[in-house]
C-alpha cells in the first residue's frame, strides 16, 4: 500500500509523524512525506522520501470570512475552494 504523510513545514508538525511513518515503511509500505523544504533534510535521512507539495492556493481563493460567513456547512449554498464551510447570504 502507499501511504502519504503531509504536514506543515515545521518540526513541531513533522517530527510528531517520523515515528508512524517509519513504522508504516518497516511493515512494508511505500512511505512517502509532502512536507516544506525546511524538513527534508531529516525525512531523507529516515528514508521517508520527502517532496515539496504544490504552492498554496492563490489568496483569492481563500474562505470568506466575516459576518457573513457561517461555521456550519449549509446544503444550500455552494462552497468556496478548499473552505469547509459555506458562506451564509
């Protein structure tokens, strides 16, 4: 099986993934990391065969945000982009 890992590129949120991505090559799965640059160095060195993931999405494609923008996700309104919720009219 081939399992990703992805995390943020800093130590704080790639060092806690180390050890259950080794754990997950040991038992015979191809492991890969997508991770920033900053963290490639020690996932080589573990054999966690780290890449750089795509750049972020362009800022307007962000979420609304604001009196007009509700936590809960409502059928009737369409999300925006990568928002996991729905803006309110």
């Amino acid at each position: 099986m081939r399992v990703l890992f992805a995390s943020l590129a800093s130590v704080g949120h790639t060092y806690p993934l180390v050890p259950l991505a080794i754990a997950t090559r040991d038992a015979g799965h191809e492991v890969h990391f997508a991770a920033g640059e900053e963290v490639h160095a020690p996932l080589a060195a573990h054999g966690l065969r780290p890449f750089r993931p795509a750049p972020s999405a362009p800022r307007s494609w962000s979420c609304p945000r604001g009196p007009t923008s509700s936590p809960t996700p409502t059928p009737s309104a369409p999300r925006a982009p990568g928002c996991a919720f729905s803006p309110t009219s």
